[in-house]
C-alpha cells in the first residue's frame, strides 16, 4: 500500500510573500520551494494566493420529518452570460468566520438565524475541508443542526440589508435535496459535501 502524506508543514519552505491586493478579501503572491517525492527539492515556485479564512456551514436537518432547510441566493461568481445555468444557487446556511478567535460552530448557528430564521441551540462538527487549495486559503467547517422544520416558512426571506443580502428559504425532504445533487441542480461544493455527508450519516439521527 502506498505511503500517504509523506510531508509534513516543514517540507515546503516559504521564501517570501506580497500583498497584491486588501480588500474585503486579500490577494498575496507567494515564493516557495518545497520538498520533492524524489527527495530533492523544488526551484522557486510562484503562486497567488486568495486569502479568505474560514467559513462555517450548517447542514440543517430535521430527523423527524427527514427534511432540511436550504437558502437560495445570487452568486456573482456564477455569473456567466453565455451560460444558461442560473447564479442564483441552492446552498446550506453559511457565513465567513471573522478573523481572531470565533468559533466556527457559534458561526453556524449565526448564520442559522440571520439567513433562514433558524433557532438551533447546539451543532455536532462534520467536516473540516479545503476549498480549492491550489489558489485559496479557505478552511470550511460544516456542522450539523438538528432542529424542527414546522417552525421554518418555505419561501420566507432573510438576510442582512447592510450586507446586501437576499435570501429565500426552502424546507425541502431529505431525499429531494440529494436527487438535486445527482441531477446537478445543486452544484456549489458547500452544498454538495454537506447533503452527501448527510446521505451517508442520516440514519444515525432520523426519528
């Protein structure tokens, strides 16, 4: 069997990094060399790096009438004109976690009540997982929330004026929010990592 994750944080040795750009996020161009499988090391390597953070997503769930809530919002980065797919994705409740010492977790349950009017007084960790790490520094936390769907309005909206927000809520079945991942209805990582864990963990909570 093959010997996985042979290097460690001592093996790729930053040489020098520039700020580029700051602004809601930032953008640093980064010199390193590291450590080759062949046991040599690299050249100068040059990468730009998006330094977001961290974000924290809840994955929603109600064990007792097996549903979950989803938020449906517009995504710049989706944007494509010549495309007919729309911006306006299918997501989990999520929110950036702000620099300093906030927990992801309370994150979550921020996030809960300002984009669906959630009340949920205690998650349980999922996943930790990188987003694109090729190019972006950003760590996602995903949770789970178990809470009482009754009390959520499907097609209710929420958000923060200030930040722009326009946020519609769905209260949809457990088994229709996985069919739209298969169909690729539902197709931002976030969204798609946490209904797949969910598949996998569900029966553990369902009532």
């Amino acid at each position: 069997m093959a010997k996985l994750r042979q290097f460690s944080q001592q093996d790729l040795h930053l040489l020098k990094e520039e700020t580029v750009y700051k602004g809601h996020f930032e953008l640093k161009k980064m010199y390193f060399r590291h450590k080759l499988f062949s046991g040599e090391m690299s050249g100068e390597i040059v990468r730009e790096l998006l330094i977001k953070g961290a974000a924290a997503a809840l994955i929603a769930y109600d064990p007792v009438r097996d549903s979950i809530i989803l938020v449906e919002q517009v995504r710049i980065g989706a944007y494509d004109p010549k495309s007919d797919a729309s911006p306006w994705l299918l997501e989990l409740v999520a929110g950036m976690v702000d620099k300093g010492n906030e927990d992801p977790a309370e994150v979550a349950i921020r996030e809960a009540q300002e984009e669906a009017g959630l009340i949920v007084n205690q998650v349980e960790h999922a996943l930790s997982i990188w987003d694109s790490p090729g190019g972006q520094l950003e760590r996602l936390h995903l949770f789970l929330g178990l809470i009482d769907s009754s009390t959520v309005q499907s097609g209710a909206t929420h958000g923060l004026e200030e930040e722009g927000e326009d946020i519609l809520v769905h209260v949809v079945s457990r088994e229709q929010a996985y069919q739209w991942v298969c169909e690729g209805k539902i197709d931002n990582v976030i969204a798609v990592v946490g209904l797949q864990w969910l598949q996998l963990n569900y029966q553990k909570y369902k009532m």
